[in-house]
C-alpha cells in the first residue's frame, strides 16, 4: 500500500483523544480532540498521572505514548516546557481556534468517503503538535485513523521564531486551507495498492497520485482544483495552459515508463517549480495523472475500490483515452 509514514519522536509527544465510533452523517462534524492541548495546558508534575488515567485512549499504532518511561517522561517534560514550543502551541491555537470549520469540512468529506465505499471508515481523528518540520508528514494514517500536525500549517505565521527553517516555497504550501485536502489525499494513499513486482515507472508515480487527488475531489466536491493540487492561482492558470505541452515533453523524453527514479525524480518533487520548464507549476505530471485518472473513471465506471485496488497503470492510461487539448 502506499503510505507516507508518520514517525514521532520521543520528545515528540502528541496527545490523542478518539472521535465519536458511530458512522459519520453529511450534517455532522467530526469530534476533533486536541490533544495538544491537554499536553500543554496540564502542569508538567501532573502529566504523567494524566497520561496514565487516559491511556487506554491512546493505544493507537500511530503515536508511542509510553508515560510509564522515566526518560521518555523527563523528553516529554523538556518538550513541553521549552520556551519555543509553548509559543508554536499558542500560535496554534491562536490559527486554529476551536477548528469548527475543519471538523464540519473534515466530517463531511468523511461521510462522503464512507458512501463510496463502506472499508474507508474513519473513527479516530487525533490532532497534535510535532515540534519538528516534516513536510511530507503532516498528516499521518492507517486504516482507520487520522494524525495531524497542526503545527505544520501554521509555518507562514512562525516567522518571528523561524524554528521550523524550511524553505519559502513550502512555507507557503503550509497553510489552514489546504488540511481537510491533505487528510483525505493521504486516507488515499494508504489504500491504493501498487504493483508488487518490478520497479516503479514515472506513469506509476503519476497514476497513483492521480488516484489520491480524485479521491480527494470526490469526498471534497466543492474544494477548488488549485486547493487540491496546491498550487497559487497562477500556478493553477500556467498549469491549464500548458497541460499538452507537459504532456508532449514527457512523450518526447521518453521518461514516462521510466524506471530510474533519479532520471525524472525532479518532475515530481517538490519544488518551486518543474525543472524542466521555465516559470512553471512544480508537480506537473501529478496533474496529468489526476487528470488521467478522473478519464479512465468517467470512461469505465470504475468504483472507488476497483480503481484503489488496480495496479496497471498502463491500462488505466489506454482506457482512459487521455488526450490533453
């Protein structure tokens, strides 16, 4: 399966409160519990008996909650109190505030997914703050549950402190709106199955991707295209434009069943740009896929599941006719 993991360290404690098991409705928000909150608002001479009257709710594979450790208890303690954590915490909670407008967005999308297939149930949604800058684990999930680090959507406000040093153009790629999105492309990613045998080529990359990016669309119909790709609104308008020509210089190349992922990696990573092209969108062929996979859907009428569950990307490109104007 593809999967992002989601590694937290020792003196990366997140707290983490379980949502409400029953299904989810399109009217109902999700029961976000912050976690982060309990951390930092319980006195660090009483967290561990809080860590202990609580932890059967927290015996999840995604978090090492271990408060019967007397050195993880003493990281925890420096993690808590350090003067740069408590002020990312109030800046947290300062962005977010009570986050209705996520739990509702967040439950719908849920709800949503769950219509489209029965197996895509989500019961524990967890929030915390990781003190550390990972971009590509901003939210972390298994089969059933969710993690965010909130503190990884709050960078453009943490310039007064600068802890995380990441670059520019990340920094503005980690921002509110884009959380609903990247939870519900990363419950995507942990169920698309890849191809077991061989390595994978640039059309796997692409085709995957794709396949979380429409799954995200059709949970968050009315979320903008360029919200889901993260893209600014010229990067979305230069990426609409250029689509073929994208697409022609992969033909071109000859990089699209490639399989050395050094040759096309700069394609697909993250980045100001695409190297490739001058004043470009960066990810491009992500888009091309997503557009690649929304096709071969409207064109065979594929399930969520069989789409998740179809490992031959040459196949969903043949039958979805793809042809960019």
């Amino acid at each position: 399966m593809i999967t992002k993991r989601f590694f937290i360290q020792l003196a990366v404690l997140a707290l983490v409160a379980t949502m409400s098991a029953c299904r989810h409705t399109s009217d109902e928000a999700v029961q976000l519990h912050r976690f982060e909150k309990v951390l930092f608002d319980t006195p660090v001479e009483q967290l561990q008996g809080k860590l202990l009257s609580v932890g059967s709710e927290y015996g999840t594979e995604l978090l090492n909650i271990r408060p019967e450790n007397p050195e993880y208890m003493q990281m925890l303690a420096g993690f808590v109190q350090d003067p740069t954590m408590r002020e990312v915490y109030r800046l947290v909670d300062s962005v977010f505030g009570d986050m209705q407008e996520e739990s509702v967005a967040l439950g719908k999308a849920l709800a949503k997914a769950q219509e489209l297939s029965p197996t895509l149930r989500y019961d524990k949604v967890f929030t915390f703050i990781s003190g550390m800058f990972d971009y590509d684990m901003r939210v972390g999930c298994n089969s059933h549950e969710l993690v965010i680090s909130l503190d990884q959507y709050v960078l453009p406000y943490t310039q007064k402190f600068n802890y995380f040093n990441s670059p520019l153009f990340l920094v503005q790629q980690s921002r509110p709106q884009y959380l609903v999105a990247d939870c519900m492309e990363a419950i995507g990613r942990q169920h698309i199955a890849i191809p077991q045998e061989g390595e994978m080529t640039l059309l796997d990359y692409m085709v995957a991707e794709g396949k979380a990016i429409y799954f995200a669309q059709q949970t968050l119909p009315d979320t903008p295209d360029s919200i889901l790709m993260r893209y600014s609104k010229v990067q979305m308008e230069w990426m609409k434009k250029n689509e073929s020509n994208v697409w022609s210089y992969l033909l071109q190349n000859k990089v699209l069943y490639d399989i050395d992922y050094m040759r096309f990696h700069n394609l697909i990573d993250d980045a100001p740009k695409t190297n490739a092209f001058r004043d470009s969108s960066p990810r491009t062929p992500y888009y091309i896929g997503w557009k690649i996979v929304s096709q071969y859907v409207s064109n065979t009428g594929a399930s969520i599941d069989e789409l998740f569950e179809e490992t031959d990307s040459q196949k969903i490109l043949s039958q979805s006719n793809y042809r960019p104007k």
